[in-house]
C-alpha cells in the first residue's frame, strides 16, 4: 500500500513539473508572438517609407507627374495596410492556438509561415512584395562575337588588286562588353566599352609566303605548291564606341528599365591594344606526306594597334566594319593597314 501511495505521488508530481514546463514554454512563445506583431508593423511601415521615396523621386526626375504620384502613393499605403491587417490576423490566430491547445498550437502540418527568430525577438515573413532589384540599372554587360571577311588597304591600289585572296581572308573577333547610359532620364546615348580578343586573318595569293628581310616584311612565291598559305595576327583591344538609338522604357513599382531589344542601334567608335602574336602556317605536300609548317614573330608587325569601328543592327545583330590606323609592318616602304568588313552579335 505504501510502494502504490508513493508511486502514485512520483507520477503526479511529475506530471505536475511537465505542466509547469509546458506553461512556461507557452508563455515564452505568447511573449514572441506579442512582440513579432510590432515588428510586423514597423516592417511594412519601412517598405511603404522607401517605396514613396522611390516615387518621390520620379516625381523629381520630372518620370510620373504629381496625379500619378499621388494615385502611387495612395495604392502603396492601401496595400501594405492590408499587409498588416492580414499579418496581424495570422499572429493573433496562432496566439489563440498556444493558449487552447499549448505547445505549437497545433501539429506541425499546420504551417502558416511564422518563423520564431531569436535576434529579430518578433516572427520573420516571406514578403513577396518587397522587390531586391535595383530601381535603375544604368549598366549592363554583354557577350560579343563577331565573326566576316578580312583583307588589307594598301596606298594606290584597290580591293580589286588586293595580293590577299577576298574570300579567303577572315577576322573573328570575342570578348566582353559593357554598356552604360550616359544621362540620368533618358537612354538615346550610351557608351559602351570592354575587351576583346581579335584574329585577323590573311591569305596570299598566287602561292606566296610572307618573308622577313631584315627590317621589311614582304611577299615571296614559295618554290613548292602550297595547299594553305595563311597569316594571322592575334590581338588583344580595348574597343570604345558611343552607341545611338531609340529604347523602349519599361516602369514597375518598384523599379523601371531602358529596353533596346529590337531596336536600331548604331555604334560609332574605336579601340586600341596590343599584337600578341603574329603566325604564318604553310601546307603543302612533299615526295607523297602532307607538311604543315607554323612559325610565329619575327614578321616586324606593329606591336601597338589602334584603329575606328563602327556597327548599325537590329535586336542583337549588327553589320560592324572596322579598319587599323596603324600599318601592319613597320617600316615596309608601302602602308599597308587591316579593314574588316562582317557580323556582330551582342548576347545580352
């Protein structure tokens, strides 16, 4: 009788310690939720104060006139007020669930989306009306490729004549671009800049290689028939133009944009870097073997380059010239100066 007294007294007083512990967690979680309901309101107070000053400042860059200022700032107030309505609601019902059923007040299914948060002391949304982006982005960056035909213009005599086969000769041209829009409220100017990685390629005609003579670089016949006979000049620039055109502006409530997809775009500038290599590759076949030969250098090609270019496209596809100021030899005792003539694609 006395072991069942004893035992009975270990299991009420046990579960009198496990209620009182069950309470004290409860209360700890009413107090959480009493304090994330200030911070529900101070949160969308600070949303709606940075949204009119996102509209404030349109309304001063002369973007939306004051009636539609106004109608912004009176649809943003009404909307974060409902916000905390709807946020309040959702803490005031999981506060009735602790008190009538304790713990979670609820089973773990029931997920409304309130996440207790010791360093904030209050309850953590997923305000899908809070929009990260930048309000403007006045720089972008884009993929550029640009692949055509290559050839030389040399004093006195035409493309006609040129000792560089038309078709033959090409220039490929990758590299990265930045584009930024010069004034603050409109987009019809922009500069865009960056780096790229040019190949200009040439191809003589008539079986000929070129041949260093001392200071001078010129063209011999090759004494066996040549299958290839190619030169290239690897670049490195850093191209600059100043880009023309109409945009379309698209305007959200939170930030706005220039869009100049499909539309005119005309670019009108330079570049300037150095030559990184200069390859000659000759094939040709010898008592029945295929013999492809490479050499690099030593061609007295200048090794700073700097020329003008040019493009007008459409979307994201242009016809682009561009033409070296500098000679391809030094001191060649005719100029001679690269001209490229093909396709650009901006992949933006």
């Amino acid at each position: 009788m006395k072991i069942l007294f004893t035992t009975a007294l270990a299991i009420l007083l046990l579960g009198t310690m496990t209620t009182t512990a069950q309470t004290e967690e409860d209360k700890s979680k009413l107090t959480e939720l009493k304090a994330s309901k200030e911070e529900v309101i101070s949160s969308e107070k600070r949303l709606l104060k940075k949204e009119v000053e996102e509209i404030n400042e349109r309304l001063e860059n002369n973007m939306i006139t004051a009636s539609e200022a106004d109608a912004l700032k009176k649809a943003a107030a009404e909307r974060h007020a409902l916000n905390i309505e709807n946020k309040l609601a959702i803490v005031e019902n999981k506060m009735e669930l602790v008190e009538r059923n304790g713990g979670d007040g609820d089973d773990e299914s029931f997920d409304i989306g309130i996440t207790f948060n010791k360093k904030f002391t209050g309850i953590n949304f997923d305000d899908d009306n809070e929009d990260n982006r930048q309000y403007d982005r006045r720089t972008t960056s884009d993929l550029v490729f640009a692949v055509g035909l290559n050839n030389v213009i040399i004093d006195g005599q035409s493309l006609d004549d040129s000792p560089y086969k038309i078709g033959g000769s090409r220039f490929a041209e990758l590299g990265i671009a930045w584009k930024t829009r010069v004034f603050k409220n409109t987009n019809w100017l922009r500069i865009k800049y960056g780096f790229s990685f040019q190949f200009n390629g040439l191809k003589p005609t008539d079986n000929r290689q070129f041949v260093a003579t001392g200071n001078q670089t010129v063209l011999e016949t090759y004494p066996i028939d040549l299958d290839k006979s190619k030169f290239r000049m690897d670049n490195l620039v850093i191209p600059i133009h100043f880009e023309f055109g109409p945009s379309k502006k698209i305007v959200k409530d939170n930030y706005f944009r220039y869009n100049t997809h499909r539309q005119v775009k005309v670019g009108v500038g330079g570049y300037a870097g150095l030559n990184l290599r200069t390859l000659q590759k000759l094939k040709f076949s010898e008592d029945g073997h295929d013999i492809k030969e490479k050499s690099s250098g030593g061609y007295n090609t200048n090794n700073f380059i700097y020329g003008v270019s040019a493009y007008i496209g459409w979307h994201g596809v242009a016809v682009y010239a561009k033409y070296d100021l500098n000679t391809i030899f030094k001191d060649n005792p005719v100029e001679q100066r690269n001209v490229s003539l093909g396709l650009r694609f901006d992949m933006d």
